[in-house]
C-alpha cells in the first residue's frame, strides 16, 4: 500500500467523519468536497453515482410520505398501540417487533418516532425499566431496513448483484434477512430483559421521583394516539401503500410477466453500441446507414423489465392514486419527518457512494491483491468491513452502494454476502443517530442514556447482540439455501 493511496484512503475517511460530526445534507454534501479532492487535487478518475438507488429512494419516500400526509401513518401507529397496550407486560418483547415492522413497511426507520413515547409511557405505568424496550426498539427500528422489499438498502444489494452476476429477487433476500433479523430481534430482547435494576429498586430513580416536581413530569403525561380519529382516506391510502408492496413483490417473484423487450448489440471493433426497442428489428444495412460498419450483430433474446423501474412505477403511481382518492396533501408530505428524512439520505447515498466508489474503483487491483488471502480463506470476515464503515455513514443504503461492488470484485460470493448482509447496521456503536438520541429524549425516567464514557450507553448491548446473531444465523440460513439451489 503506497503511502500516496493512504494519503488519500485518510481524505475518505476525514470527510465521512467530518460529514458525521455535523449530520443530516452534510453527510453528503462534505464527501464533495474529498470527491474535489481526489478528482482535481490527484487527478483520479470519479466514480459512478448510484443513480438508480437514489431513484428508487426518491419514488419510495414520496409514497410513504404521501401516506404519512393522508393521515394513513397515524393509523399504523394506533395499531401498533393497540397491541403493546393490550399486553404491556411483555412490551420488550412487542415493542422491537412493533418498530422493526413499521420499517419493513414503509421503508425507513424513521417512522418510529411517534412509537417512542408510547413504548417509553406503557413501561413507566407498567413499572419497567424503560430502558429495556427503548433501547431494543430504537435498535429494531434500523434492523427493519434489510428486510423492506422498498428499502435503499435491499434494492442496491439486488441491482449491485445482478450487475456483478448474481442475479436474486426481492423475495430471496427477505427469505434470508427476515428470519435472521427477527432472530436477532428476539435474542436482544431476552438479553434486555432484566437489564439494569427494576424503578422501584433503583436508587438513583426513587431519588429523583422524591422530588414532587419530578414525579409529576415522569408519572404525569400520557402519550397515546388512541384518542384520534382515523378518517376513511386515511386507511384507504394504507391499502393503497400495501396494495403497491404486493404489486412489487408480485412482480419480483413472477418477473416473467413484465413487459419484455428485444436488445439489439452492434459491434463495430472494439466499440459496442446498444439499442433497446420493443419488438423492433434492426439491420445491419440499417445500422450501415446511421454511420455505423459493422463486423458482426447480435440479438439478445428478449429481457423482462428491470425491477429497480418497476419499484419506481408502482411506488410512483400509489403515491399519485393516494393524492387523488384520499385527500393527501403533497405540501403536507414535503413537510413531514419520512419525506424530509429520506431527501437527507438521497444526499447522504449520493455524496458518500460516489466518494467511495471514486477511490474503490481507482484502487481495485491494489486492494484485491492486499486483501485476497483474508477473503479467499474467510469470506465472511467482509462483514467487519460492511460493519465499520456504517459506524461512518449512518446509512446501510449507503454501506452497499460503496462496499457491495468491492466485495464482488474480491471475488466474494453473492450468498455470502447476502449471509452477512445484517452486518451493513453498525451506526448504533457511536449513539449519534436520530432515533437513538430521540429515544433517550424520550424516556422520562432518564434509565436510557448516552452514557460518560460515550460507547457505554444504552444502544450498544442490543445492538451488538442483534448484529453478532443475525450475521451468524443469516450465513448459515444463506449456506442452507445455496447448498438447495434457491438462492
């Protein structure tokens, strides 16, 4: 490793700390400037944009923003209240499950922010130690995202697949990554269970509550959403919302049914042209008059639509049907937290993948010669690597974007990469994340914390937990279905 390519591994690296310090745009926007960096400075040569990620992100966000708008959000979480309410005792348990399934749903993790006072409420009334399920669920809400047939995350790791040759469905990664996370879920749930001393056995908690002031703030407020009233459009855009999951696993399962069409590939020398039509047949004498000689044609037989379009058109089209049936306002949408929050991760996925892919790219022979023993003998070990750089980019869209065609080019394969894929969440081992920090502001009690010493707080064990047993089980869960042919 040349000391001109640490030199500039250390400019990388520099902007996605910096861009963490200051989160949300900067994130994206300061990796421009280790992109202005390496292009202008070095002379390297930039990578490509992962244009078709941030598409499919743009047209998701909208549609769950859309919903968020119509009031169809607000359904989704009294459900969810529903449920913990009725069985508070074992709300450690649901109240992971309850967010974990509101991201698969929508799509981002995001969601979840209303869920949080109510987990934090039912366990204060209930007299458990809020910091159990708040740090579990916080945790759950982001495991969530490598199990969404919408998230960024799971559509790069298909369209980044197919691209290096390994070609999977939505389906075939949710039937590894479901049963994995879910797994993971459950063990740090029990891990959590007894964690830290009960309220009534915890000094420092009775000393606080001896204060009347303090007991009024912890025991008097009552966050709920029961008392709202759902109108009919805003269920409707719900069904809407699922109606368009449905229609996009369909199709991701049955892809023979979508519109097929004819590639035509003109080789002229070295130089490739190709020209996609729909059932349209074009001649070399045809091509011959356009300026182009060529020595030989080929035609591809006929290819289905790809699934990142078809994402894009379903989600796209919900979005509209909820505006026009069901009373959604799209000022309403741009103003709330899910379309806000997925336009900062467009950003984020922009600057970060492009600055990866920019030194990666530059560098691919080097790094595969320095790392083709380690991954040759344990492939899995990429797992640490996806698990790193997420503690620096908060974002697993952003992880796969910029390690998956790494990974591929080490000559890793495509289901062992979908074994470990669990591992792209690691940005809860600094608690600087959103939800996190919510979630601490959000227990009344003060048991969820940050913690002195900053890596001991109260994301870090379930977390850690989680990740360790759901890499682990989807390794093994991927190794079982190679072995079976279906992945």
């Amino acid at each position: 490793m040349s000391l001109i390519m640490i030199l500039q591994l250390c400019i990388v690296l520099a902007a996605l700390w910096l861009g963490s310090r200051y989160g949300s745009l900067a994130l994206g926007a300061i990796s421009g400037i280790g992109l202005a960096i390496l292009v202008f400075g070095f002379g390297m040569k930039p990578g490509t944009p992962p244009t078709d990620v941030i598409y499919i992100i743009i047209a998701a966000v909208t549609c769950a923003g859309i919903m968020q708008a119509s009031g169809g959000m607000d359904w989704l979480i009294q459900l969810a209240e529903k449920m913990l309410r009725k069985h508070p005792d074992r709300i450690t348990f649901l109240a992971p499950l309850a967010t974990f399934v509101l991201t698969v749903l929508v799509g981002t993790g995001h969601v979840v922010y209303t869920l949080m006072p109510i987990i934090c409420d039912i366990a204060i009334k209930k007299g458990i130690r809020p910091e159990r399920p708040c740090g579990i669920a916080s945790i759950a809400s982001q495991i969530g995202i490598t199990c969404s047939p919408i998230a960024a995350a799971v559509v790069a790791f298909i369209t980044i697949s197919g691209t290096n040759g390994y070609t999977i469905s939505i389906p075939q990664v949710l039937m590894v990554t479901f049963p994995a996370c879910l797994l993971g879920i459950f063990m740090a749930s029990l891990a959590s269970y007894r964690r830290g001393k009960d309220l009534d056995k915890d000094p420092e908690f009775q000393k606080k509550i001896a204060d009347p002031a303090q007991r009024e703030y912890i025991y008097g407020s009552n966050a709920t959403t029961l008392d709202r009233k759902i109108a009919p459009e805003s269920k409707r855009a719900v069904y809407i919302f699922f109606g368009a999951l449905l229609v996009i696993v369909f199709f991701a399962i049955f892809q023979d049914l979508l519109p097929t069409y004819d590639t035509v590939k003109a080789i002229d020398g070295d130089a490739t042209v190709e020209l996609m039509a729909s059932r349209v047949t074009i001649t070399a004498d045809q091509l011959a008059k356009l300026g182009i000689a060529v020595e030989g044609l080929t035609k591809i037989n006929p290819t289905p639509l790809k699934m990142n379009l078809v994402i894009q058109i379903v989600m796209i089209t919900a979005a509209a049907l909820m505006i026009i049936f069901c009373k959604a306002k799209p000022k309403k949408a741009i103003a709330g937290p899910v379309w806000q929050s997925g336009m900062v991760a467009v950003v984020a996925i922009y600057g970060i993948a492009w600055l990866a892919d920019t030194y990666f790219a530059n560098y691919l022979g080097e790094i595969q010669q320095m790392l083709s023993g380690m991954v040759e003998k344990y492939p899995w070990s990429i797992a640490f690597a996806f698990f790193l750089v997420s503690v620096l980019v908060n974002s697993q869209g952003a992880v796969v974007v910029s390690m998956l065609p790494l990974a591929y080019g080490l000559g890793i394969d495509g289901w062992i990469l979908l074994g470990v894929f669990p591992s792209v969440y690691g940005y809860f081992f600094i608690p600087n994340y959103p939800s996190d920090i919510a979630t601490v502001n959000f227990d009344r009690t003060g048991t969820t914390v940050i913690g002195k010493y900053l890596l001991n707080h109260s994301f870090m064990m379930p977390g850690m937990v989680h990740t360790v047993v759901a890499c682990i089980a989807g390794y093994l869960i991927a190794l079982l279905y190679h072995s079976l042919g279906w992945i």
